[in-house]
C-alpha cells in the first residue's frame, strides 16, 4: 500500500497552496489528487479563453442544479474547475478580497483566528502584486497579480460617473474603505492566467517528497477507530488505497467536499441511509448552508467608439488574435469586467451589499459553447447581491461517486434579497444615466423598457438572473450543531480529517472566491504545521472500514 505523510484531495485554489506549503519539510511525503486532468492548454492559459472553457467538459464539470422553485422551476449552470488548478483554470481570473468585515464576522461567529487582521498576512504572503507591496499587498509571493492590459475609454467614464454619482474613487479595492469605485486586479501573468498550479506546484514540481495524481477520483475516505487512515481512489479504471501516515486533507471545494464527506459516511444519517450508506458520524451540516451571488445583468447599446464587439469579430478577431501572440497584450489577455464599484443597498448600512461591475463588451453564446460578441457596438453591467441572506443545501443524488451530487440553492428565498437586489439594479441604472458614462449610451437593452416597476424588475431577476458561480459554506466552520468543521479546519468529531477550502466559510465573502481559497490554503497548512499530529504506524495489512 502507498503511503504519504499528507493526502490532499483537489488540486484547486486552496489545495495547490496547502501541497505547496506541506512539502517545503523535506521529511514530509504529500501526495495531491486531482480527478480532473493537466491544463496545458492554449484556452486555459489565454485569459479571453475563459468564455471556451464555460462549456468544456474536459475541463469542467459543467454541473446544473435542481429546479429551483423560487426562480419558477429554472435549473442552473454551474460550472466547475475540473483539472489542474481547479476553478482557477476557468474562471474570470478576478482578484478580490473581499472586505475587511467578513472575516471579522467570522471570527465573531465563534472562529478565533480569522479576523481580517489574523487572515490579511496571508494574503500578502500568497501574493506578487504588480503594484509593489504595501500594508495591505503582497510583493514576494507564488502567485502573479496584476492590473488589466487595457482599460477602454468607456470603462475610466464608468469610474467617473460612478464618483458623480456619490461613490468614492480607489486605488486599491482589496484593502479598506468601502463603499467604493475603482478597477480590478487578475490573476494573470505576463499575458497568461495564473492558476493556482501555476502559482504553487510547477515551479516545486520537482520536490522528491511532492507527489501529484492526475485523472484520479477519490470514492471516499478510509476511516477506523474513529480517525481517518487515507482514501479509496478510482484511477485508470482501477480502484486502490493510499493510507496517509498524519492527516487527509478534502480540499474539492464546497460542492465536492460535502459530496465526498457524505459518501464517506459522515453527514445527517437519514440522508445518507436514503443512498444506503451506513453512517460512520453523525454531523447535520454537512452539505447545509449553502450561499452564493445571484447577479442581474445589464446592456446598453452604445456608440460605435464605446464598445469592443467590433475588434473581436470577423477579420478584426484576428488580428486582435496577432496581437496577442506577438506582444500577450490587448483585449485576448484580459479577465472578466476590468471596473466595480461597492455600494449599500441602503443608507443605514455599514458595509458595501452590492456589487455594479462595467464592461465594453457583450456577447451570446453560441449552440456549441462558443463565446460570440454582439454585432452591433454594446456594453454590459451587472448587479451582484453581495450578501445574500437565502440558504441551500446540496444532498446526494445517488451512491455512485461517479454521479453528481443534488443543487439546491434556494435563489432568492429571503425577502431581504430581492428587495436589496432591486436596489441594486436601480442604483446601476443611475450610474448609467450620470455622465460622462451617460453620452455613450443610446439604448437599454436589458433588462429595457420592460424592467421598470419593482415587480417587472423582480420578474427579470429570476427570469434571466444567473450565479456569480460562488458557491460556499456547505462545511461550515463553528462551534454550533450544524458546524462541520472547528476553526482549526478539523472535522468535528473524526481525528486526522481537515476540510479546507470555499465550504468551511460560515458566510460568503463580499467578492470572488478564488483569493479567499488561496488564503485559506496558506491558513490551514499553517494550522496543520502548527498541529502537527505524530505519523501513525500503517502496513499493507491494516484493516480499513
């Protein structure tokens, strides 16, 4: 049997950093599994080929929830990272923090350690920021960021007309204060995305005690005496064990830790008894508090100068496509929407609720997943809840390890949501109506003449409403009754099992997810370093349940 010190299962955001950070002792064996496969690919290293990968199913799960009923009955896209990097591999490469009050939240919900001021250091750590380092910036860290290749005319007007409006200008949107305007930073390296594998297993590939597994499913985690003693993997077609020496380490992230937990034994027995599974601990949360951001978004056709559907399409595609093979400049090396701007939904809140972001640039995807540019010159918006108070949950939808798990997110459930949503919208409509931003405009197209009462504006919501793709929660942290994990990211209850990625967040972040995992990998290898638990004798013949 294969024996490792460290099994950390998902080569994602979060996992990448803690294989990275366990392997730096030389007298310790990690072993990290990815079930998806490598992602050398000239789609996944091109930032503007994010919109290739929405649909790909080599490197995306390309899940879908339940009916949702709250939205009348719509089932939702949510794509998934499935390779080398995780979701870093496919998403927008956004850079955001968040604000400094989520975590301090955190930590009053009963998490030592995880005020803003205990998880910045880590972020800094993480991080080589093009801007240098600073009080709240990293400057000699793994992982690339960086400012957008190009910000359009109609974006900087977007930044004005937002300051016009009473929002106050950044120069750094992940450090504080907030409510505020300003522009993104990516993941991306001299031209290229910067995944999380990237940043943290390539260049230590060549570790001797760093083993990394691709196109291998973990089934479960082996369990005895109340501890865990490594996984049951599929690979190759072929089923085998590999025991870990001190601690598993579940790093799939919130959709696939609470599926691999549940298929383990361990979850709310009457859900797992439904699949035939025998209960190993009995732990409700697993799978509970589900969250995420619901967003509306927005388009405006445009004067012919205020867009960029004109340069990605037909002839001018490629020589936009020239330009970046000879230079890894332009709009091919650009992440998702380069403005946002923070704002309160109401006047007597504290922190920012809502996210407005800006875009030159709209498009369709086509029957075959392809990303194609509006043909006519239009720009974009969106409206992010960015603390939604609704909650879901995600359950087994069979035995099978191989079968995806059951979404249920519950959109839209809370009456606070959809009021502080609509609030949102209008506040991006006065945006879009203030100059300098309001010259370029012509026409609203979306949600258009339609969306005015608050009934119309709520219908559209759910009509046409999507995910920000930023699932978490579903293993919270705590110390309450449905608390999965404890604040050291250790499964309450079974000894040597840690689940450390975007589940064990008690609330959602007020921004993308990715830079939070990172930091929570940083964290945690730290938390197990500090831990560390003595190697437990293991042999070929050792009895797992």
């Amino acid at each position: 049997m294969e024996i490792y010190d460290y099994i950390v299962v998902g080569a994602g955001s979060a996992g990448c950093a803690i294989a990275s950070r366990l392997s730096e002792n030389p007298s310790l064996s990690v072993l990290l599994i990815e079930a998806g496969p490598r992602t050398d690919n000239f789609w996944v290293r091109t930032p503007a080929g994010m919109g290739m990968l929405f649909m790909n199913r080599r490197y995306n799960w390309a899940y879908s929830t339940q009916p949702v009923p709250t939205l009348g009955g719509r089932s939702v896209y949510w794509p998934r990272g499935k390779g080398l990097g995780g979701s870093s591999a496919i998403n927008g490469m956004i850079y955001m923090r968040g604000q400094a009050h989520d975590y301090d939240r955190w930590a009053q919900l009963g998490n030592p350690g995880w005020g803003w001021r205990d998880v910045l250091p880590y972020f800094i750590r993480s991080e080589t920021n093009a801007r240098g380092a600073s009080e709240f910036r990293g400057g000699n860290g793994p992982l690339c960021v960086s400012d957008p290749a190009e910000l359009h005319p109609t974006v900087r007007d977007f930044v004005e007309a937002a300051r016009n409006s009473g929002i106050p200008r950044s120069e750094d949107l992940n450090a504080p204060p907030h409510p505020s305007v300003g522009f993104r930073q990516y993941t991306i390296k001299r031209g290229r995305r910067h995944t999380a594998y990237d940043a943290f297993i390539a260049p230590v590939r060549h570790r001797r005690n760093l083993s990394v597994l691709t196109d291998t499913q973990v089934l479960r985690v082996l369990l005895s005496s109340g501890a865990a003693t490594g996984v049951e993997v599929l690979q190759g077609g072929q089923r085998r064990r590999i025991a870990a020496a001190r601690e598993v380490v579940l790093s799939g992230g919130a959709l696939a830790s609470p599926q691999l937990l549940m298929l383990s034994g361990i979850g709310e027995p009457a859900r797992l008894h439904r699949h035939g599974i025998a209960t190993q601990l009995e732990l409700p949360g697993v799978g509970c508090n589900l969250q995420d951001h619901w967003y509306a978004s927005f388009a405006w056709r445009s004067t012919p100068q205020s867009s960029v559907n004109h340069r990605l399409r037909g002839v001018r595609k490629y020589l936009e496509g020239a330009r970046y093979l000879m230079t890894r400049g332009g709009y091919l090396a650009m992440g998702a929407a380069p403005v946002i701007a923070y704002v309160c939904s109401e006047e007597q809140r504290q922190h920012a609720d809502v996210q407005l972001s800006f875009s030159p640039l709209t498009f369709a995807f086509s029957p075959s997943g392809e990303p194609l540019p509006d043909k006519f010159a239009a720009v974009a918006g969106s409206m992010v809840m960015l603390t939604p108070e609704s909650r879901g949950h995600m359950d087994l939808s069979s035995a099978d390890p191989l079968q995806a798990p059951a979404f249920h997110p519950n959109y839209l459930s809370h009456p606070d949501d959809i009021r502080r949503s609509i609030t949102g919208m209008r506040h991006l409509r006065r945006i879009a109506q203030t100059r300098p931003l309001a010259s370029r405009l012509l026409e609203e197209i979306k949600p258009g003449p339609a969306g005015t009462s608050d009934e119309q504006l709520l219908d559209y919501l759910k009509s046409a409403g999507g995910t920000a793709f930023h699932p978490v929660g579903t293993c919270k942290m705590g110390n309450d009754p449905m608390a999965v994990v404890d604040a050291r990211l250790r499964v309450r209850g079974i000894h040597r099992l840690r689940v450390m990625d975007a589940s064990i967040m008690p609330t959602i972040v007020t921004g993308n997810t990715h830079a939070p995992c990172v930091m929570i990998g940083e964290r945690g290898a730290d938390m197990i370093r500090e831990d560390a638990v003595p190697p437990r004798v293991l042999s070929a013949s050792q009895e797992f349940k």
